[in-house]
C-alpha cells in the first residue's frame, strides 16, 4: 500500500515551523548584538561634551563606543598581567627578563 499523500496545509506546517525554529535564534541574537552596541554608545554621552566623538568628528559614529570598550578592556588585562609579571619575578629574587612567548627552555642556550 503507498502511504498517503501529505495535504498542502502539512507542508505548509512542517516549512513554517522550519522556518521559525531557523529564522528565530538568528534574529534574537541579532537584536541582543544592536542593543549591547547602542547601550555601550549611550555610555558616550557621560563624557563631557568636548571629548564625546560626535563633537568632534560632526555625526554620531555607532559602534564607537563599544570598540572603545573592548581596546580599553584589552589594555586593562595586558597592563595588567605585565605589572604581576613584573611584581611576581621580583618578589621571588630571580631578575627580570621579557617574555619567552609561551615557550618553556629546560636548557640555556
């Protein structure tokens, strides 16, 4: 026996829902990305009004205010683990030296 066909409201059905369980997770993220973006620019604005970047640059830049963020973070941690770097050599008596980049020396060369 062949199985019966599917009616034009199943598939209608099974396409809509496929759509929504794709469409849905794409759009909510895209939304939650706009509002952290516009949130961090009205930060901006507790800037006194010579140093906000609309005064200067003449038009409202978007996403300024969260890259200026972000660099500010990345400065923050790198600043930051060179001075404990720093504070952690000197406390236990060996001399300072740069930063080998991650590579472990068992031998001097």
């Amino acid at each position: 026996m062949s199985e019966p066909r599917p009616t034009i409201g199943k598939i209608i059905r099974k396409y809509l829902v496929t759509g929504i369980l794709v469409w849905l997770p794409i759009v909510v993220t895209i939304r939650i990305i706009a509002y952290i973006i516009s949130a961090s620019d009205g930060l901006t604005n507790l800037l006194p009004v010579q140093w906000q970047p609309a005064t200067y640059l003449g038009f409202n830049l978007p996403g300024l205010g969260f890259c200026a963020g972000a660099l500010r973070i990345v400065r923050y941690r790198r600043v930051r683990r060179q001075h404990s770097r720093q504070n952690h050599t000197r406390r236990l008596g060996f001399p300072a030296r740069p930063h080998s980049g991650g590579q472990i020396h068992l031998f001097q060369r």
